[in-house]
C-alpha cells in the first residue's frame, strides 16, 4: 500500500495548487520513489470534456480517453508518465457512482447520504491508485479552496483518512498566499492564519504550509506562521514567485520541502535527487542563443489556459533548440483577407489553434493561405489540420465553397466530414474519438523524418475526420496524406509538398510532450522557424547592402 499525501488549498484560487503538487513529485521521484497525482475537483459536471475553455482552460486527454482537467498535464511534464481516468474524479462522477449504485439497490434500504455514502465513495478513489501496488507516494490535489461549501465532502474524506491510516502514511500540505501590503509595505499572514483555521474547523490538521509570496518569508515571519498555525517553523515553505513553473521543483527542493515530508511519512534510505536532465533543461531554457517569433491563431487567446499544453510544449521545445520562442496570439475572428499580411508578416511560423464550432474558422482559413502561399512554417493541429485541408480545397483544387460540415451541413464539398461512428451519436459527455490510437506514417514523408519512425501513437479528442472520397484529387495537387491510422485508413497527417515544412495532425500532440521528451513535431516546428527567420534575415541584409551600393 502507498502513502499519500494532500494538497488542500486556501486563500485564494489560482495558487498553483498543480506546480506544487507537480514539484513535489518530481522532488520525491527524483529521490527513487515512484509517484503520482491525482486531483479530486469539487464541480458537478461528470468531467471538463463538456466544459468551455473559457470556463476551465484547456480540456486535457490521457492516453485511456478521460478528458481531464489541465492539472494533470503539469504532472505529465513534470513526472514524465502517463495519467489516466483514475487520475482525475469530480463530485459528478462521485454522485454517478453513488446514485448508480442506488438505482441498482445496492445500499439495501438505507437512506444514501453525504456522510457516509458520498464520503466512502470519495475515499475509495483517493485510495485507488495507491492499491494497484505500482507506487509508493499518491499525491491527491483538492481542487478549489478550502471554506467552499462544494469541496467540503473531499476535506472530509481526508479527515477520515487521516484518521484511518497510521500517522506516517498519510499527511496534508497547505498552499496558502501571503500577500504584499504595498501601503504598509509588509508580508501578511492573517489570511493563511485564518485559512488554516478554516481547515482545522474542518477537522484537517495541516502538516505543511505552504506560503505563495512575492517577496522572501524572514525566519521571524515563518516563526509567525508556525506559531499560529502550528506546525514547526521547518513546516513551513516559503514558495517564491518563478521565472518559470519548471524553476519550482528547485526552489522547492531548497527550502526542503521532500525532506520534510519524507521524515513525516517515515521513508527512510532515500536517494540524493538526481536532477541532472532537469537542470539540464533549464539551463538550455534560461540562455537562450536564438529568438522565433511564433503565431498562435485561435479563437480563445484571451484566455491563455485554454493553450496550456501547446505553450508548453513550445517551451519544451524551444530549450532543446535553446531558442526562445516568443507566443504572439492572433485572434482568427479579426484577420481578413486585407490584414492578414499587415497581421503575419513579422512571424516566423504559424500554429493553427484547435476548436470547435464555426466562430473564427475564416480567419483561420485565411491565415492558412498565408502561411501555404508565402513557405512560412505552418502546423495545424486538429481543427487546424481541419482548416488546411478546407483552404487548399477551396483555393488550389477550386471547390468553391468547400467545408466542413461541423459549419456547414450543405456545403458542396464536404472535405471534412463527421466520423461514420460519430453519425449515431446524440449524448455530447465523453463521446468523442478520444485517446490513443495508432498511426502509420508513410516512409520518406516530413512525418517520417520528424518522428524518425512509421509506427506512432498519439491522443485524438475530435469528431470530424479528413473525408476519403477525395484522398486522390489532394495527393495529387501535392497535400499529402502521410500518416494514416493502420485499421479504419482514418487520415491523420497531411504535409504539403513543396513548402518548406507545412504539416498538419488531427491528433493533438502538445499533450504528449514533456521536460525530458519534449514533442518532436514541435522541436522540428521551432527548427523550421528558426531556419525561416535567418532566411527572412539575411534576405533583408542582402538587400540593405544591395541598396547601400
Ligand atoms: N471540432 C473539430 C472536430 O470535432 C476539431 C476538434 C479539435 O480541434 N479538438 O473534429
């Protein structure tokens, strides 16, 4: 049986509850256990797949096909294994299970109530993962903030828990946020003092806190702390602003944060952390020797977590090529064939944003033509693969009009088309194509060079697939199909011919890149951009001393 430990939150939301809950596995992973996370949200959907991303950011996809919240990306990047369905539970899933098994007569004439229906429900999937004996830590993230009426059944089930378990297997850390009085210009702690407070009503006991600042904690103020929240000045963690979420793991490893919880659950005979192509990366991503500029065009950049996984996948990506790669969000509702020059001109590759729906798809389609008719590198992902295919219908193969039927059902030339195994389908939770699947890719393609293999396997979350009615008219205008899924010949690639490196995936790769793998698509993507902006370069030089002479 594994340990596990707690994450609960207070304060405020958006501490990063997910960077903490992340460094710290990385932290005790790189000591020799084998860990992961989980997170417990509070929400009544069943889960985010139906949420917008405005909403909650970006939906992330396991390899088992759970549309899952963005949290568990961080843990993928950081532990560098995969998650799955049993990773992420929300109170809608908890209550499914609860009344399912009510309908079914399963409680024997009992009244089901929170405690102790819903709360058993909650803690026999904390305790899940840590059952399949494959690890010796499970970090759980309570999502939300401690005192919202919503996440009380979760903070409860801890306390049983911990009530439960032997003292050294089990424990709960913190995250709070001291804030900065500019006017007074000091740290205060009243608002962690009272969070704690909250949970102690609550029957938790904080073993760790730690603090979110923008300016170091004195050992006077972390006494404070101890005091009044008591645990022991050593519990308590002071967690500085980063330049960068992948600097925490280090911060945190200097304020002894694994240390204190190693002691705590009793785990003796640990190695020293082996961080060594941790480091590796940040040193390649903290001294960059180039700079791309990078268009993302999307529909939700108002929102950057709706773009989780693709900038850090670009982050990734840009360390290995120590280039840094500079995000510039173009809204595709606003780009029209008469700006989109004035709007592009000065970036260095193109990335067409998944989406769903018809809002901002022109611009998409525009922004595509731009990148195809001026060899500017270009990666489409999903529906930006989809926005590829539907520009070099309309304006190399001349189907006018040519669409998708997701916006448009009468289009003539339907070049996108729903999956037949789609057509039935009438519920919208988790009925996508969704996790892994298999693709082939075909030797001597953009493709092949990139991933350096012909047999691949990446995440899908999409309904409508490139339409095989007219695989021949574009293979032979030169957008290729390169990659094709070996059971059903589902298109899962399409590169253009004669470009210098124009692809595009229906598959979402940004999900499967991590620290230390990070995406080859995007390592290649950031190469070609790099390539294209010392091109655009020294043609600029070339013609500055062209006309000096
Ligand atoms: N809306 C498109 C589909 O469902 C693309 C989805 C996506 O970009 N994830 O096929």
């Amino acid at each position: 049986m594994a340990k596990f430990i707690f994450v609960t939150g207070g304060v405020t939301s958006s501490l990063g509850k997910g960077i903490i809950a992340a460094s710290l596995a990385k932290l005790l992973q790189s000591r020799g256990l084998k860990v992961t996370i989980q997170k417990f949200d509070p929400y009544i959907n069943v889960d985010p797949g139906t949420l917008n991303p405005y909403e909650h950011g970006e939906c992330y996809v396991t390899d088992d096909g759970a549309e899952t919240d963005l949290d568990l990306g961080h843990y993928e990047r950081f532990l560098n294994i995969p998650t799955s369905q049993a990773n992420n539970v929300t109170t809608g899933r908890i209550y499914q299970t609860v009344i399912n098994k009510e309908r079914e007569g399963e409680y024997l004439g009992k009244t089901v109530q929170v405690i102790p229906h819903i709360t058993d429900e909650i803690k026999r999937r904390m305790l899940l993962l840590g059952e399949s004996g494959e690890y010796d830590i499970v970090i759980t993230e309570i999502g939300g903030t401690v005192g919202d009426i919503e996440s009380l059944p979760f903070v409860e089930a801890v306390r049983q828990l911990q009530w439960e378990m032997p003292e050294e297997d089990c424990m709960v850390v913190h995250l709070t946020l001291i804030p900065y009085l500019k006017a007074a210009k000091e740290l205060k702690t009243k608002p962690t003092q009272h969070s704690v407070r909250l949970l102690s009503q609550e029957g938790v006991h904080p073993n760790v806190i730690v603090c979110r600042t923008e300016h170091p904690l004195s050992d006077e103020l972390k006494r404070k702390i101890a005091l009044f929240c008591n645990v022991k000045p050593n519990a308590v963690i002071e967690a500085i602003d980063a330049s960068t979420i992948y600097e925490v793991p280090l911060k945190m490893l200097q304020e002894g944060l694994d240390v204190i919880v190693l002691k705590k659950l009793q785990i003796n005979g640990y190695a020293a952390p082996e961080l060594g192509k941790w480091r590796a990366f940040l040193d390649k991503l903290n001294y960059p020797k180039s700079r791309v500029t990078i268009g993302l065009i999307g529909k939700y950049i108002e929102l950057q977590d709706a773009y989780k996984s693709i900038l850090e996948a670009f982050v990734h990506a840009g360390a290995v090529n120590q280039c840094k790669v500079q995000i510039v969000n173009v809204h595709s509702e606003f780009i029209t064939d008469d700006n989109v020059s004035e709007k592009l001109k000065d970036l260095d590759g193109l990335l067409v944003a998944p989406g769903f729906g018809s809002r901002g798809v022109e611009g998409k389609i525009i922004a595509v033509k731009y990148a195809r008719e001026n060899q500017m590198p270009f990666f489409g992902i999903c529906l930006g693969m989809q926005m590829a295919v539907i520009e070099f219908a309309r304006n190399v193969l001349g189907l006018k009009n040519a669409h998708s039927t997701e916006m448009d059902t009468a289009t003539p030339y339907p070049v996108i088309a729903l999956m037949e195994e789609q057509k039935k389908v009438k519920k919208k939770g988790g009925t996508m194509r969704l996790g892994a699947y298999p693709c082939t890719i075909e030797e001597g393609s953009l493709a092949n060079k990139i991933y350096q293999s012909t047999e691949i396997s990446e995440r899908h979350r999409h309904r409508w697939e490139f339409n095989n009615q007219y695989i021949n008219d574009f293979s032979q205008a030169g957008l290729v199909p390169s990659g094709k899924n070996p059971v059903n010949g589902l298109v899962e690639i399409v590169e253009l011919k004669n470009h210098p490196f124009f692809i595009g995936v229906q598959y979402h790769p940004e999900l499967k890149s991590t620290v230390e793998n990070p995406h080859p698509l995007f390592v290649n993507f950031v190469q070609a951009a790099k390539y294209f902006a010392e091109m655009k370069a020294s043609a600029k030089s070339a013609k500055m001393e062209k006309e000096t002479a």
